[in-house]
C-alpha cells in the first residue's frame, strides 16, 4: 500500500486528499484504462469534497455525467451491468435481505432478555429455587453479556463482522440447548451464562454489521431494525410463554438462530469496510456491487472507503489508550454517554413495575400487561424505523427523552398521590389512570429514539482503526449500567417510591441536554463524513 506524503499529514483534509490520490485508482482489469481524466480527477476529489461535507455522494456522482459500465464481476469501481444504463439511486434490495438475516441475531437477543418473564415461576417450582437462586437465573444473562460485549470489538475486528455473528449464534445455540436439557441448577446457570455472551457479541456486532452495509439514505432506517428486532424478540416469546412449557420454549428459541446461522454461510457478505480494512479490495467491490446494484455507480463510495482506510492504517496499531486520545474523546463521550443514559433513564424499572401498575388500575392477569407493553414497544420501534432517515437522529432522540422524562414524572406523581392521599379520597381515582398513561408515554417515547438510536450512532461515529475497541467499550457500559440500575432499583424504592421516578426523570432531562450540546447530526452523510467531521470539530 502506498505511504502518505508527510504533507498530507498537515491537516485531515489534505491526509484524506492523499490517501485517495495513491489508492483510490480502482483494480487493474476492472476498469476502462481509457477512462476520461475528468472521471479520474472526479472519483480522488470525491474524499476531500466529502470530508468537507460541500456535497453527497449522490450529488457527486451527477456532476461526472457518466460511470464505468464494465461488466459484474468481483472487483471494479464501476457498477454498470453492460447496457451502459447507470442508476441514479442505488437498489437496496439485497441489502435489506442482508440486514433482515443479520435481524435474527437482535431477535434471539430480545428472546433470551424476555425469556425469563413467562417461565421464571415453572423453572422455580421443578428445580425448588429460593428467591436468590431464581434472581440469579435471570440475572446471569447480564453478566455473561457484559463479558461478550467486551470480548466483541476485538472478535469482529480479527474475523470480521459477519464471523463475529456467526459465532454468537454458536454460543447462543450451545446456550440454549444447556437450558433445554438441563437436570439441575449447574447447567441452568452455565446455559443462562454462555447464552448472555452470545448476546453479548450480537448487541455489538449486528447494529455494526448493519450500519456498515447501509447506504446514508438508509442507514438510520435499517439501524433501527436492530432494535426492533429487539422487541419483536420479546414480545414473541411473551406471547409464546402463554403456551408453551419453559423446556419447549428454549427450544424454539433456537429456531431462529438456525436460521441466522444458515444465512450468514449462505448469504450474508463481509461488510466492505471490513475487506477494505483488510486489503481485500476486489472483494469489497464485488460485494459493494452486491449491496449497491448493478446499475449502480459504485467507485464514490469505494473511494471514500478506501481513504478512510488508507489514513488508519497510516497510524500506528491502534491501542487501548489510543480510544482515549484527542481526537477520539468527543466521540467516545457520545458514543458511550448514550449507552450509559439509555440504561439509566429507567427502562428497566419501569419495565419491572408495569404488570403492578396494570394490576392497581384493575387489569390483573400478567400476560395482558406483558403482551400489551410488548406490543407497543414492537409498534413505535416500527414508527421510528420509518422516520429515522427523514426527521434525523436528533431530533428523535430529544423528543423520545422529553417523552421519558413526562412518563417518568407522570409515574411520580401517582406514586406520590398513592402514598400521600387518605382511603376513599375523591382524588383517589386519578392514580391508577395516569399511572397507566405515564406507563404507555414511557415505552412509547424510548422505542421512538432512545431505544435504537443510540446503537445506531455507536456503529456510526467511531473510525474504522478504534471501531472494535471503542464500539465494546461503549457496549460494555451499557451492559454494566443496566445491572447498576437492576441491582440498585430495589433500595430507590426502599427510598422513595415516587422519588425514585422523580430522579429518573432528571437524568432524561440531562439526556435532553446532552443530545443538543454534544451529539452530532448524522443523518443522510456517509460513515466517513462523520468521523472526519469529528477530526476536524
């Protein structure tokens, strides 16, 4: 790979330059080498013009007028399919089958997070567990992500996204069937463990895989599937729990990851940023083309992948105090500042006291307040879905944290009005009403943005050199702060039934805060526009 001029290392800009100067040229065979110099001198600016955020890609690939139409194949920056025809938009279509394969990983995700909610009670009465032993059940999965998570980055950066997922699958398989055949407390335990490290590697390696294969039209749309398929995953073995025996509900939650499995062998691709990484150039053109189209006009892209590469890999082998240097830090800030505020706004207490809060309003049976909060959640992920890439990232994200922090008030309020008001008070009526609204407000407003979007901007804003390290950096902390909040909730009520709501409602209004001071815009720019818009902040 050719090396930088040392004066392209001035600024960002220049090194971007540089890089796209020496390396943008596309693979010999795959290309006109009677190409105009217009073509030429258009696909290297296309980094700088980037990186400078002065145009889309889209809109660069207009001002040439043309594109390389040679045949498919593996290599190339062209996209043309012979007939000379070039696409102004690229067809998405296997992408998304890619993506939706790749959605099986977040399903299982869900299903193992909802999995303890329908059978915890049937799995208690066979095997005589204390209370202790049952919350240690349930708990483990926890635990055992939090070690995948940090395990993850490293994982997905040595065989790649696409393997990274496959091997959670395995874990995860291996998981479940412990679960499924176990005879005592040991195997239950070690099934609940190795099935959170799965979950573990997927939490990171899905939302990553997904983003990295989007076109920027797209990339918030699909991102969210992550999340989505998150809910589904829950909302799908509650339902299932309501029928089925907790052995023969683990083994249907191994269904879809044999589905996962046989995709990513079978269809899936490596993300082309990751082969570009790699220095497998013909392979990432090829699958680029496969993602893209045909039709498509791939060579912008490629190039400004391959700048990106080609500046990280002119520095030095990334360390783990390198996540922590200058021009990393803002982006580290956001990136593992929302992981920890998502945990923290109260998703899991709520989600704890929901069935208590249907039951005081009159609605008794669990499977109804379950399937109703599951539902809803399945619902406004499916509304974010479609106006991620329209209303952008912030935007969502403060209106779905204001949103919090009312659900959250609203549940203080009539926790508070419980407490304080005397039996048969003509008030009294009030409390279970709003306990339930705040209570639909809330999970409403978290699927809307703060449940997918920050996934979404952790796949997105670190460089491609640090993504491994400081993506399960972010993970991790996410995990850690959901078994904070789990761990601590119960001495919150021990304090302050309402005062706990009150708390979790301030720290959405920080979430507020913190979107619109620090969290950047990244909408419609391509993964390079965004780290290089960080450099250069």
């Amino acid at each position: 790979m050719p090396a930088l001029d040392d004066s392209a290392r001035d600024t960002d800009r220049r090194q971007r330059f540089a890089a796209a100067d020496g390396l943008v040229g596309l693979e010999a065979g795959n290309v006109d080498p009677a190409g105009s110099a217009e073509e030429d001198f258009t696909v290297s600016m296309v980094p700088l013009l980037s990186a400078a955020g002065s145009v889309e890609i889209s809109d660069t690939r207009a001002m040439t007028g043309t594109g390389t139409t040679g045949g498919g194949g593996g290599g190339g920056g062209g996209a043309g399919n012979g007939n000379g025809t070039i696409r102004e938009v690229d067809d998405a279509s296997f992408t998304l089958l890619a993506t939706l394969l790749v959605a099986l990983g977040p399903l299982s995700f869900g299903m193992a997070l909802g999995y303890t909610s329908p059978t915890q009670a049937q799995i208690a009465e066979e095997f005589a567990m204390t209370t202790a032993q049952s919350s240690l059940f349930g708990a483990l999965v926890n635990v055992g992500a939090m070690a995948g998570a940090l395990v993850s980055g490293s994982l997905a950066d040595a065989v790649g996204r696409r393997m990274a997922l496959l091997w959670a699958a395995i874990c995860q398989v291996l998981g479940w069937g412990l679960i499924l055949t176990a005879q005592g407390l040991p195997a239950l335990y070690a099934g609940r463990l190795i099935l959170g490290a799965g979950v573990g590697v997927v939490s990171f390696a899905a939302p990553v895989y997904i983003v990295e294969i989007s076109p920027s039209r797209l990339r918030g749309g699909l991102g969210a599937i992550n999340q989505l398929a998150i809910t589904v995953g829950i909302t799908l073995v509650y339902f299932l729990g309501i029928f089925l025996t907790w052995r023969i509900l683990a083994a249907v939650s191994i269904v879809p990851l044999v589905a996962l499995l046989v995709g990513t062998l079978v269809v899936v691709p490596e993300t082309p940023r990751w082969l570009a990484l790699k220095g497998e150039s013909e392979k990432m053109a090829g699958v680029m083309r496969r993602l893209r189209g045909n039709r498509y006009d791939i060579s912008m892209e490629i190039a400004e992948i391959r700048a990106a590469v080609a500046s990280s890999l002119s520095e030095p082998k990334t360390q783990l105090k390198d996540v922590f240097a200058r021009g990393l830090v803002r982006p580290l800030v956001v990136g593992v500042g929302l992981s920890v505020l998502q945990q923290f706004c109260g998703i899991n207490a709520v989600m704890f006291y929901s069935s208590s809060i249907f039951e005081a309003a009159g609605i008794r049976s669990p499977n109804v307040a379950t399937l109703s909060v599951g539902v809803l959640q399945v619902v406004m992920t499916a509304v974010a879905v479609g106006l991620m890439d329209k209303l952008g990232r912030k935007v969502l994200l403060v209106v779905s944290a204001s949103g919090l922090a009312m659900g959250n008030l609203g549940m203080a309020i009539s926790f508070w009005l419980k407490d304080s008001l005397p039996a048969g008070s003509a008030a009294e009526w009030l409390v279970s009403p709003l306990a339930i609204l705040s209570l639909l407000a809330f999970i409403a407003a978290f699927s809307l943005g703060m449940g997918a979007i920050p996934w979404i901007i952790m796949a997105e804003i670190f460089p491609v050199q640090v993504k491994g390290l400081a993506g399960s950096l972010a993970t991790l902390m996410n995990w850690l702060s959901s078994f904070v909040v789990t761990l601590t909730f119960q001495s919150l009520l021990t304090w302050s039934h309402s005062g706990s709501f009150v708390l979790f409602a301030a720290e959405c209004v920080f979430t507020v805060l913190f979107v619109l001071r620090i969290v950047p815009e990244t909408k419609g720019r391509t993964l390079e526009q965004i780290q290089a818009a960080f450099k250069t902040s």
